[in-house]
C-alpha cells in the first residue's frame, strides 16, 4: 500500500480537479493526491509571486492545470466538462483580511461568485461525484467565546472577507440543499480549517511569510495583534481532513454532507507571541518587535474551532503539536531558503506526517 494513503485508496487512477492550484493550500493537497496516484487538474489564477509552492516545486510540470479566474463561469465550467473529474476541490479565493479591505469588491465577487460558479460546474458535469468548499473559521459570527465553534454555530463576519466567508458558507448550504440532495447527485461538503501554515506560502500580511522575509532582509519585523490567539495548523493536517471527508462522501455518500471544521487540538491555541518564541528557537536571529500603538483595522481576537465531529465521525485527528507545526513549518522555509529539491522536501514531510 501507498505509505501515503490514509484514504482506502479512493483517490488511485481518479481525476481530481483543485480550484486555487496554484495556492498554498492548494499546490500543497495537489502534491499529496499526485503522490496518492490521483491524475491531478488545477484551474488557477497565476502564482502571486517566483517564491510560492506552486513554483519552487516546479508543479507545472508535473500535474495538468490551465490559467483561469473562477470569477469565468463559462472558463470554469468548460474546464469541468473537459476533464470530467471525479473529485472537485475548491481552494480558489481571495485569502487576506486586510485585502479584503482594499479590494472589497474583488473580495466578495470572488469568494462568492467564485463559490456559485464552482457549484454551477459541479452541477453540470455529471462526472464529479464528491465536491468539497474549502472556506476558513473565519465564517462564523465571532462572538469571541472562550469555546470553540461548532458546525451548527451561525455564520457572520465583521470585515469583509470572514463575511465573505460565511456567505460562500451559505451559498455551500442552499446548493445542497436545492441540488445536491437528489439521488445521483455529487456529495457535497465544506471544510472549515484555521490559521494554516507551512514552507511554501508568501502572501503578504501573513505572520509566518512575514517573519521570513524579515529574516531574509535582516530587517526587524514590526508585528501588528501579537497577543491574538489564532488555531494554527500546519498545512497538511486540515488537508488530511479534506481528504478523509472525500473518502467517507464518495464511499458512504450524503450523510457526510454539511460542514466540518478542521483545527488543532482543544489546547492547541496559541498567541502571535508565541509563535515568534517557537520561530526563534529555529532562527535565533529573528528581529521582532510590536509597536505600542498602531492603527487597527478589525480582525477577531480570539477564534477556535471544535472539531468533535470530524474526531468523531472521519477518523481524522489532529497529529502535531504546536511545536512540531512551527518547526515543520520553519524547516520548510529554510529548504527553500537553501535551495533544497523543494518538491522531494514537500514529499518527506507528507511522508513523515502520515507516520504519525
């Protein structure tokens, strides 16, 4: 067997199509299926920079992908009706709180039309058995509760983007509703994952690709809310959480629809500050501070998850501790850093994680 098959092999010599190929997340869970024997499609926007996953492992070469904006829907969905995957993954989004802000235009038609133009492919390409929305913690009303958030919890947001977050949320929970509950029809979900982290993601305003560019420049990082605690989440545990959600819709079907939050463990918050501390033990080097005062657009202080139900019901839990998240994470960066065969390191670290 696969020593990387966690997933009764459901995903060997079947299409698989990833909106956001091109992502962190995505070119991260492209690697994973291509090594599961998947035949691999992605429709993307273009890598935001040389540095990203999608780049430094070379995937261009090694999976089939075309150029696309999810905001197409007639693009989108011709893509679906060429390949005629068996599985559909949609990571395609605008990813960034403060850009939501910026571009809250942009923000809303993507994350939103860009979810109806997902599920308005799925429902016309009869090929495509398990469809899955993945979205973020984010898409609840944030009520700032010391306890986690559950699946059946309200969704809301304040700033644009956890707003948009929730509607693509609802927009997932009306497509099954109205379609995705007939006989014959895709099984449909969403995942709902925090703060995920790992080597390969570079986008701006993010604590990790934040730190590491600053240790690259020998700049010191000014850090904006270090004391918001954030579930974070090396970038293959809510993958594997994906994954596992695939598994159970395509062999058990519609009673796996709905929504499934993916983070760590009860007591796997932890602060921005704390993150730098565990960052510094890997890069003692790391120049940081936090200003006194600072101008702050809003962002949720405190965010978790409760992920009983997918402990419960996919036979999925949480592998890594705090420490070992950061240090995977930073490991990752410094295989770049040093010009390391980027994709094989991916690799032994997916390896590696399925040990656990």
């Amino acid at each position: 067997m696969n020593k990387l098959d966690l997933f009764q092999g459901v995903f060997e010599n079947k299409k698989v199509l990833i909106t956001g190929h091109t992502g962190f997340k995505g070119s991260w869970m492209a690697i994973w299926l291509r090594e599961l024997g998947a035949e691999v499609y992605g429709y993307s926007l273009e890598p935001y920079t040389y540095r990203d996953n999608f780049v430094s492992t070379n995937l261009a070469t090694k999976i089939n992908h075309r150029i696309g904006d999810v905001r197409d829907q007639n693009a989108l969905l011709n893509y679906f009706q060429e390949v005629k995957p068996d599985f559909a993954f949609h990571l395609a989004a605008q990813p960034l709180v403060i850009e939501s802000y910026s571009k809250p235009h942009y923000n809303f038609e993507t994350n939103l039309m860009g979810t109806v133009n997902f599920f308005e492919a799925v429902r016309n390409c009869p090929s495509v058995k398990v469809a899955i929305n993945v979205t973020t913690d984010k898409c609840y009303k944030n009520n700032e509760w010391l306890w986690g958030y559950r699946e059946n919890d309200p969704m809301g947001g304040d700033d644009p983007y956890s707003a948009s977050k929730g509607c693509s949320e609802l927009i997932t929970h009306s497509y099954i509703k109205s379609f995705f509950e007939k006989k014959g029809s895709a099984n449909v979900a969403s995942g709902r994952a925090g703060n995920v982290i790992g080597g390969g993601d570079w986008a701006e305003n993010r604590i990790l690709p934040d730190i590491i560019r600053s240790y690259i420049n020998n700049e010191e990082l000014e850090i904006r809310n270090i004391n918001s605690v954030r579930p974070w989440q090396f970038v293959l545990e809510p993958i594997f959480g994906y994954l596992k959600l695939s598994e159970k819709l395509w062999l058990e079907g519609k009673s796996f629809s709905g929504g499934w939050n993916f983070g760590p463990k009860d007591l796997g918050n932890y602060s921005v500050g704390d993150v730098v501390d565990e960052v510094k033990k890997g890069i003692p080097t790391l120049q940081v501070s936090s200003p006194k005062t600072h101008e702050k657009l809003h962002e949720a202080g405190l965010l978790k998850l409760d992920i009983t139900k997918a402990v419960n019901l996919l036979d999925w839990k949480p592998k890594l501790t705090f420490e070992e998240t950061i240090q995977l994470t930073v490991q990752g960066y410094l295989d770049e850093i040093n010009e390391q065969d980027i994709y094989t390191s991916r690799v032994k670290q997916i390896e590696s994680y399925c040990l656990k």
